[in-house]
C-alpha cells in the first residue's frame, strides 16, 4: 500500500533532515519507517475507543506522549493530509490538544457516544453523498454535452449539414442530426 513512499515523503517538512538520538540524521529507510508508523499512529486516532484505551492506560497524562501528540499536528499540512485515508484523525488530533478531553474520553460513556456520532455522521454524509451524485446524474441525464436535451443531437454550427449516421468516422453517439 505504501511502496515506493519515500519519493513521495514531502520535502521541507518535519519528515526532511529529522536528526536522530545519537546525533546523525535519518537515512531514506528510517525517514520512510517514521512517515509509515506515524500515518498509522495518527489514522488510529479516528478511532474514538482507541482514544479510550490510551486514556485508560494513563499515556494523556504523560507530558512526553502530550508533546508527541502536537508533534503529529503536521499531519494537517495538505502535502501530508493527502496520504490520510480517514480524515477524521485530524479532528480527533485537535481535540487531543485540550486537556478537557483528554480527561473526558477515558470515560466509557463519552467514548460510546462519540462513536455513535461518529456514525451517524458517516451514514448522513453517505445518504447525502448518494442524494447528490443521483441529482447529478439526474442532471445529466437530461442535459447532456452542450446543454441538449436528453434523446436530440446537437445543431451544427458554421453552416455545414447535417452529418448522416455512420459518416465521417463518427460514431453513432457523435453524429449530429435534428430532431423534428
């Protein structure tokens, strides 16, 4: 899913010239590890009963796991955020930032009803996605290429006649002819 990655990695970001423990900076493999680890680290965060098992084991009340949580904000960036298969995250990763919710979300119930919204969210935003691609094609079907309707071809223009069937090399589609 992820080969050939590293051609991809952002330049200029925080993935470039990151220095290690020792000193050196990264090698090409141990920037493309990071960048992959760090995807699926912040993509797991779209998962609000994950949030709730980080926070049962105590790691948002660790000011090191804090400090790596606003670290990963540079997943917002758009040379980044494109690599994100569930947006959601970044939501998730904001609201990580408050402490208020940090706290909350090792409550079973918060995190029950988070995902609940979380799904009625997906399920609205797909009845709605659906609603609009079919008026699309609603539209489309009855408008077609330069605003004909549906079942007439279009006029020539320029003063030329009409172009019979088969003519032309044109396919059926592509002739032009009026409908009386």
């Amino acid at each position: 899913m992820y080969s050939g990655i590293s051609s991809h990695i952002p330049s200029g970001g925080n993935m470039q010239g990151a220095r290690m423990s020792d000193g050196g900076t990264e090698t090409e493999d141990q920037q493309r590890l990071r960048f992959m680890v760090e995807l699926e680290f912040v993509q797991c965060l779209a998962n609000p009963n994950y949030l709730n098992f980080l926070a049962q084991r105590g790691y948002f009340k660790d000011q090191a796991f804090i400090n790596y949580l606003k670290y990963l904000l540079y997943w917002k960036e758009p040379d980044y955020a494109r690599y994100l298969k569930y947006p959601m995250c970044l939501y998730f990763l904001d609201l990580l930032q408050y402490e208020h919710f940090r706290r909350e979300v090792v409550n079973a119930q918060c995190t029950k009803f988070i995902d609940d919204q979380q799904i009625l969210l997906w399920q609205h935003y797909t009845r709605r996605r659906t609603r609009l691609l079919q008026s699309q094609v609603g539209t489309h079907n009855s408008v077609g290429i330069g605003g004909v309707m549906a079942g007439q071809q279009p006029i020539p223009t320029g003063g030329s006649t009409p172009i019979q069937s088969g003519q032309g090399g044109q396919t059926p589609n592509q002739t032009m002819t009026r409908k009386t």
